[in-house]
C-alpha cells in the first residue's frame, strides 16, 4: 500500500518534465557546468551574429568534456528545449528532432 506523500512534497512534475525523481535528474550531479554560469549556454535576447556563435563554440566545448553530455542531450530532446546548449547541441541543431517529437 502506498503511503500519503508529506504536506507540500513534489509528487508530480510539470507537463513534459520527468517526474521529481532522484533517477530522473541524478546525471546532472556529474554535469561539467554545475558549477558555469549559465549565461554560457544561453543567448541574451540582442546575442547574435559571431557574438552568439562565440559563445556557442564555448559551451560546446565545455559539453565536449562532459560525461553525462548524451543524457543531457536525451533529456533536451524529451521535454523539448527550445532555447539554449545543451548535450553540446544549439537550438538550431536540435531543432530537427525536436520537430519530429511533435509529429
Ligand atoms: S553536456 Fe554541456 S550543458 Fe549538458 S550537462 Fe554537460 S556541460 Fe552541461
């Protein structure tokens, strides 16, 4: 028999996130960017140009070193990020599997 979860815990997880378990979000304990400053992996809204791809060839460097770089890029893809580096992928690189997820 299941027990009640305690008052206020997160039993269930926004719409195209994994659920809040620890299985679903432990990689990102091993992430190489834990501890960089996400404005790395994401574009100011007036970054373009070689500005933006600067940038760009920065994070993927860094996701270059990272060992949980295809979870992270799994996990971009299953919820859908539209914005962003992640897995060592762009927006724009992403943008075909994103398509078909929504097919
Ligand atoms: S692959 Fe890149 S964005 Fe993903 S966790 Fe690793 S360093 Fe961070």
């Amino acid at each position: 028999m299941r027990r009640k979860p305690p008052a206020g815990a997160v039993t269930k997880a926004p719409e195209g996130l994994p659920s809040p378990l620890l299985e679903n979000w432990e990689w990102q304990d091993d992430a190489a960017c834990r501890d960089v400053n996400p404005e790395l992996f994401f574009s100011a809204e007036s970054e373009r140009g070689m500005r933006k791809h600067a940038r760009e060839v920065l994070a993927k460097s860094l996701c270059g070193t990272c060992p949980v770089r295809r979870q992270c890029r799994e996990h971009a893809v299953v919820v859908g990020e539209m914005y962003g580096v992640w897995g060592g992928t762009t927006e724009e690189e992403r943008e075909p599997a994103l398509h078909g997820r929504r097919r």
